[in-house]
C-alpha cells in the first residue's frame, strides 16, 4: 500500500472510474447475479478443496501440496477481482482511488504470476509420479517441494513489483475513464499522457517469460505420451488460463479490441479459478474418496 500512495504523488489522476463489462444497463442486474453465483460457486469449491486436503493425512503429499497452493492462490486471485466488478453492475459510477487501482493491479499480477509457476510446479511432480516413481519421494522431498513454493511466490512479487513500478512512472491526465471491469496494465497505457516506450516492451517480455517458461515446462514434463493422457484435466486448465492470457497481453493492443480483451481477460479471472476446483476433484480419485470419508464421519458423528 505503501508503494502505492508514493507512486501516487507522480499522476496528476487521483482516481479512475472503471467502465465495466458492458454499457448495456438492461444486463447489469442478469450479470451481477450471474457472476456472484461464479463467485459463490469458486469460493465454495475452493474452501471445500482447501478443507479436504488439511482434514485428511492421507491427502498431505506434494502433489496436494501444490494443489492446496494452487487453491489458495485462486481463492485470493478471485477475490481481488470478482467483488470489484460486482460493485459496477449495481454502481452507477464505478469509482476506484488511484492507490487502490495500483493495489488491485500489483495482487492481480502477483497471484496470476505466482499461479503460472505453481502450475508448472504440479506438471513436473505430474511428471514424476507417472514417469519416475521409485525415486518420486526422494526426489519430491519437503526439502525440495519448500524451496518451489518459495520461487513460486518470490516470482509473483519480483513481477508485480516489475509491473506496478512501471506504471507508477506513468503519468495520468484529464480523463481517468478507463474501458475494463478491473485496473490491468493495457487499458491503463491507452490513458497515459507520457510515452509508454517502457512499459509496452517490459509488458511483452515479462508476459512472455511468464507464460513461456511454465508452458515449455509444463509440455517438456508431460513430453511422453503416458503422461499427456494421465494428466488431460491438468492440460484443460493450463491450456485455458496461458491461452487466454498470451492472447490478451502478447499481441499489440491495437490489434485487440478492447471488447475482446475484457472477454479474455474473464477466462483467466472468472472461468479459470471456477474450473480448477472442478477439474482437480471431480476427476481425481484421492479427493473422491477423501470427500466420502469426511462425509460419512460427519454423518457418523
């Protein structure tokens, strides 16, 4: 927050009103319920994940390590957004503070990044399980899988450090009506009056790194054909949230509309943190079983 206010002192904009999803107000109401039922239905699955894996030793191995993560991060990564763009359903001026829209950007982006590497981190414990599995707890060890989660959130702050500098060097002028739900780094630059030489190349190369590296990870990890059928509900989730991502911020903004950009920027913000606790316990046996068990104890009790 700190960082935020002194940043702050360089724009002459001391907020910014977010336009929304859409201008149409006869959908206002529909989408506010919808997405709160999004909203509603990610927490839950989420929290129940996060519950099932602390309530059951049997659960506590790296994979759900990172799985655990992983759900912490999705629950912490909605919640920075969704609430915000249910207030501009139901507001009819979506006003947020300039410390607060460069808050919402530095969490958004630490937490998108950190989600990237967590989810390369659970392809290679994928990887080892199918492919390596006498030296799988040697080799996925507390004295190893510790050290990757720290990289993984040392990764999410060095890049939302990266990103919200950048645009603290930005100065904003007379018209603070940006065309979003949410603070992201595209529609911001369209509304800098100073040159974004900066932020433009920084964007391109460290959204490329951070969707790149983790991808070729993720593909070298399941490079055997075992692996790519055994782990199809992992490709579903990393294939939507890197896909929906590298199309919003790898390519110029003048050849993406901004009406796109806001519908892809729901499949990374919205859809991807509804799907993983789906897809990672719907499909995934230890859960399944770990779910009856604490069911029928409840049920005993």
């Amino acid at each position: 927050r700190a960082i935020c206010l002194a940043v702050a002192e360089n724009s002459s904009v001391t907020e910014f009103i977010l336009e929304g999803l859409t201008n149409h107000q006869e959908l206002q109401i529909p989408l506010f319920f919808l997405f709160l039922g999004f909203y509603v239905v990610t927490v839950v699955g989420i929290l129940s994940l996060i519950t099932l894996t602390g309530l059951n030793s049997h659960l506590h191995t790296p994979t759900y390590f990172f799985l655990y993560n992983l759900s912490f991060i999705d629950f912490c990564y909605s919640t920075v957004i969704t609430p915000k763009m249910l207030m501009s359903f139901v507001s009819t001026k979506n006003v947020i503070s300039y410390a607060g829209c460069m808050t919402q950007l530095f969490f958004f982006t630490f937490f998108a990044v950190s989600e990237s590497f967590i989810l390369s981190a659970m392809a290679y414990d994928c990887y080892v399980t199918i492919c390596n599995p006498p030296v799988y707890t040697a080799t996925m060890s507390p004295q190893v899988c510790l050290p990757i989660l720290l990289g993984v959130y040392v990764m999410g702050f060095a890049r939302a450090m990266a990103h919200t500098a950048c645009m603290g060097r930005l100065t904003f002028c007379a018209n603070n009506l940006v065309d979003h739900f949410r603070c992201d780094i595209l529609p911001h630059l369209e509304r800098s009056c100073t040159s974004t030489y900066v932020n433009e190349p920084v964007v391109f190369v460290v959204v490329g790194i951070d969707i790149g590296v983790p991808t070729a990870t993720i593909f070298i990890s399941y490079g055997r054909s075992k692996a790519f059928s055994t782990c199809g509900s992992h490709i579903i989730a990393v294939s939507l949230f890197f896909g929906s991502g590298a199309f919003m911020y790898l390519k110029p903004s003048s050849l993406l509309p901004m009406n796109l950009g806001k519908v892809s920027s729901l499949f990374y913000t919205i859809v991807v943190p509804i799907l993983n606790p789906l897809i990672y316990s719907l499909r995934n046996k230890d859960i399944k079983i770990a779910m009856k068990k604490t069911l029928s104890k409840k049920s005993f009790s």
